[in-house]
C-alpha cells in the first residue's frame, strides 16, 4: 500500500510507500554520494588531458549525483507535512521534483549520447525536444519516468557489454554489471509502481544503489591503481 | 587496423618512448620509437617543452637528447590512470 495520508494523488505517483521513506534516504544519500565521486573522475581526467568526452562524463553524472540532491529536498517537504493541496510546501516539492525528474533524465542521456557520437545538431534538438516531453509525462507517471530511465541506462549497459566482449577484461565486466544494474533497477521500479507492489520498489531501489556504489568502486580502484 | 592517433596517444607515445629508454632518447631516436613524421614532431616537441615535461639536454660532442622531467614521469601517471579508466569505461 502507498503512503496516502498526504496528498494521495503525489504520493501515489512519486513515493515509495511510507515504510520504505528512511531507507529510501538512506539509499538516495549513498548514491549521491557514489554518483559525485564518478563526476570528479570524470572532471579530473578532463582537467588533464582536455578531452570533451570526460567533460560530458562529469557533466552528466554531475546531473545525477545533483538530481539525487533534489529529490531529497523535495524529501524534507514531505517529511515535514507541508505537501498539501495549495500549501507553499506543495509548490515547492513540485520545483524539486521536476527539477530532479530533468536533471536524472539529462544526465543518463549525456552518458548515453557520450557512447552514441551523435554530431548532427537536428538528432540532438530531437533528443533534447523528446526528454522535454518525458520530464513532463514523468510527472504524472512514476512508471514511465523509470521505464524511460531503465531504456537509456539499459542502452549503456548494451554498449558497455560489447566493449567487454571486446577487452574481456575485469574492469570491463564490473563496468557493465553495474550499469545493467541501474537499468535493471529501473524497470523492476517501473514494475513496482504499476503494480502497487512495495516490495519490487525497494529491491529496485537496493539494486540502483548497488549499481552506482560498484560503478565508483571499479573506477576509482582503476584510477588509484 | 589500427586507427589514428589522437593528440593525447601521441604525447603518450613520446613520454612512454623517453621512459622505456631510461628518460632519455636522441631527436631521431624519438622519432622512431614514438612513431611521428618530422611536422608532428616538431609540434609536440615544443608544446611538452613549453609545459616543462621534457627538456632537450646537451651532450659530449655537441650531441642533444630529450630527456623526460619530474614533471613529465607525474604527467606520463596520469595519463595510465585515465587511460585505465578510459578503457574500462569502453569510451
């Protein structure tokens, strides 16, 4: 069952049942964490040697790690009962959430494109144009937002999966592991929030997490070696 | 088939070239090992001494060798390490 003794309409659609909020900050915190020391990789190999792709790679899981920010403060509206019909509270979570919705989106499709090399500037006003429309549709549907979510990281995870096939390397294999976690972790989410089932939401919660703590770990035991 | 260096493999090449050689080769020997026509060499060649990671030292006899920096073993680290991630990562 989902938290409903809020605003039932939110809730129902952006929420994870009320018995799964403080391990969902829990979980939200160590993500963040895991998503910023990607990013800082990402800027750090930039800085050196000057390669744009490093660049979008730190700008992108910037976005993500920032997106986790925001969901947790949209957290501290709900968790201080100010997300009511016409309460400031309600505005405000609002702002956050969409702004989390965008940034999360954004940030998985910078990864993405990073693997796709578009360069003709009309593919990536259509990207740019269809995220727009997802961010929008994601605010009246959780599911979609995770099943969106699930296809790009899921497409990562395909590309990441042939270049192991390629390096058949451990690292290689790591990396692609943890990216299929995230996509995987999406579509159970997805699953969960369609099905009413709190329990396909919280392993899909325990499984991104999962995905973004091992993505740090390979490339920071990579980078220290 | 191999493809084309880019500008980061090339300074790879050459500081990798120095150090397999015990931090130092002689203008043609380098040019050899690192695999550069004699444009590029030229290029290259001044930008890494301009950032202090190689300098050009003189020998007995008038003889000259590049020879790699503190600077230049501490850049060459890092280059592997984002080459490591690089290659992991697949991009």
């Amino acid at each position: 069952m989902l938290s409903g003794n809020k605003d039932d309409k939110m809730s129902s659609l952006i929420y994870n049942p009320a018995e799964f909020l403080n391990e969902e900050i829990i979980f939200m915190s160590l993500r963040l964490i895991a998503a910023a020391v990607v990013a800082v990789l990402g800027f750090s190999a930039f800085r050196v040697i000057r390669d744009r792709k490093y660049m979008i790679f730190g700008i992108g899981f910037t976005l993500i790690s920032s997106a986790f920010m925001f969901k947790l403060i949209s957290y501290l509206f709900f968790i201080k009962n100010e997300v009511c019909n016409g309460c400031e509270g309600y505005t405000w979570f609002f702002v956050f959430y969409y702004v989390f919705v965008l940034a999360y989106l954004v940030g998985a499709t910078a990864l993405a494109l990073l693997y796709i090399k578009i360069d003709d500037s009309y593919v990536m006003a259509f990207i740019g144009l269809l995220l727009l429309l997802t961010s929008f549709v994601s605010l009246t549907s959780f599911a979609a937002f995770s099943g969106f979510l699930g296809l790009i990281f899921g497409f990562v995870a395909m590309r990441a999966f042939e270049y192991y096939m390629h390096a058949k390397s451990r690292p290689t294999i790591m990396i692609f592991s943890s990216f299929a976690a995230v996509s995987l972790s999406q579509f159970i989410r997805a699953l969960g929030d369609m099905l009413f089932v709190s329990s396909f939401i919280l392993v899909g919660e325990l499984l991104s997490l999962a995905g973004f703590l091992l993505l740090a770990y390979v490339l920071l035991r990579v980078y220290n070696k | 088939m191999s493809s084309r260096r880019n500008r980061t493999e090339i300074i790879y090449d050459i500081l990798d070239s120095l150090i397999k050689n015990q931090g130092s080769l002689k203008p043609t020997r380098l040019l050899y090992k690192a695999n550069l026509s004699h444009s590029q060499m030229k290029d290259y060649i001044s930008e890494l001494t301009e950032k202090n990671l190689i300098v050009l030292t003189e020998q007995k006899g008038n003889k000259t060798k590049y020879e790699i920096t503190e600077e230049g073993y501490k850049f060459f680290n890092q280059l592997n390490k984002i080459r490591e991630m690089s290659d992991a990562l697949g991009l």
